[in-house]
C-alpha cells in the first residue's frame, strides 16, 4: 500500500468493479450528468441489493487513483460518485485528492459502516439494519437515503434522521422490487411529514446505467 505521506499516493490502487459516466438517478442530484467509479467489496450484505457482484473482490482490476481521476476528468463529468459495494472498505484520501486536483466535486455513497475517510463535496448516507453505521458519520451527511422495504422502516428512518444535521436532506426510496406496493405508503407519509422528499431510481425507468 503506498505512503500516503509522499507525492506516490496517486499510485494508491483500489479495487474497481466498474466505472463509467451517465446521469444520477438517485437522491439530490439526480438528473445531474456524474461518473461514477464503483468499488468492488462489500461487507454489508443486503439481501435486496441489486449489485451484489459488488460484494467480492476476485476478478476485478486494482486501478491507481490517477487513472481513474483521468478518465473522470476526461468524461467531461463535473461530479465524480464513488459507490460500491462499500467504498469506506478502502482509504479514500488518495482518490479524492486526485479528483479533486482533476477539477472534479466529489461525492460518495456509503452505508456509514466503516469510517469515513477523504474529502467529500457530497456525501449520501444511506444506513442499512445489516450493518450498523458508525456514530460519526451522521455529522458529515448532506443527506440521508433511506430505501423503504417495508411499513416498519418509517420509524426506522426517523431514529436517523434524528441523529444527522439539521441541515441535511431527508429521502425515502422505494426499494426497486417492493416499489408498487410501498410507493402509496412512501407519498402517504411525505405529505404527513414534509421535511422528508421523494427519491426514485430513475436511472431504472429510464434504462441507463
């Protein structure tokens, strides 16, 4: 692993599932042009979760910070959204020292289960019950995301949304497979409760990436 006191840190490698550029569908910024670079790995292990070929790191290429602050940079991208699987698997300093120094806002996406490490512009929080997030990440997150499976999450969101800024934004987000049924139930309870918005996966209706 490289001395990430020294210049070599762009050397600093992270396992990559896939990165590309397209549009994000989810939360704040959606519909804002952003690429993405998804790591590989995953501890937290959602049984609803639709990348599980995140979950593991055979079989996917370890790329240097630099390259992939290049190939952000030359999408054309503004925002680089770093994803996984679980990225805060992996110290993040490096990376977003290089996309930041690309000219490139940084945003993550995290379960809050490890520690969050580098510079963020932007970061999701999006909590899980399969791994408990860390006390210290509520305090960074410029929103938080909670996917609705089902009735009993609304509470569970609420025991969250206690804990993070005042000035954090409040999501709910119909899990893909259950979203016909908890839709109605996810608009009964924005309308009851307005400081919470609306997130969709429009990425999905949409059929890109």
């Amino acid at each position: 692993m490289a001395d990430l006191t020294t210049p070599t840190f762009e050397s600093f490698q992270l396992p990559v599932m896939e990165q590309f550029y397209t549009v994000q569908g989810e939360g704040a910024h959606t519909g804002t042009p952003a690429y993405f670079i998804r790591t590989a790995g995953c501890d937290v292990g959602c049984v609803w979760c639709d990348v599980k070929e995140s979950w593991h790191t055979e079989g996917y290429p370890e790329l240097s910070v630099a390259a992939l602050a290049e190939s952000a940079k030359n999408s054309g991208a503004p925002i680089a959204v770093v994803t996984g699987g679980e990225p805060t698997m992996y110290p993040l300093k490096p990376l977003t020292s290089a996309l930041r120094a690309a000219g490139l806002h940084t945003h993550i996406e995290t379960s809050g289960a490890h520690p969050l490490t580098g510079d963020w512009h932007w970061v999701c929080f999006s909590p899980k019950k399969f791994k408990k997030p860390l006390p210290e990440v509520y305090e960074s997150a410029s929103e938080l995301k909670v996917v609705v499976y089902n009735k009993s999450d609304f509470a569970w969101a609420e025991e969250h949304a206690a804990r993070v800024k005042e000035d954090c934004l409040l999501f709910l987000q119909p899990e893909w497979g259950k979203a016909e049924r908890v839709m109605p139930l996810i608009t009964d309870y924005v309308k009851a409760n307005p400081r919470w918005r609306i997130s969709l996966q429009t990425h999905k209706y949409m059929n890109i990436p």
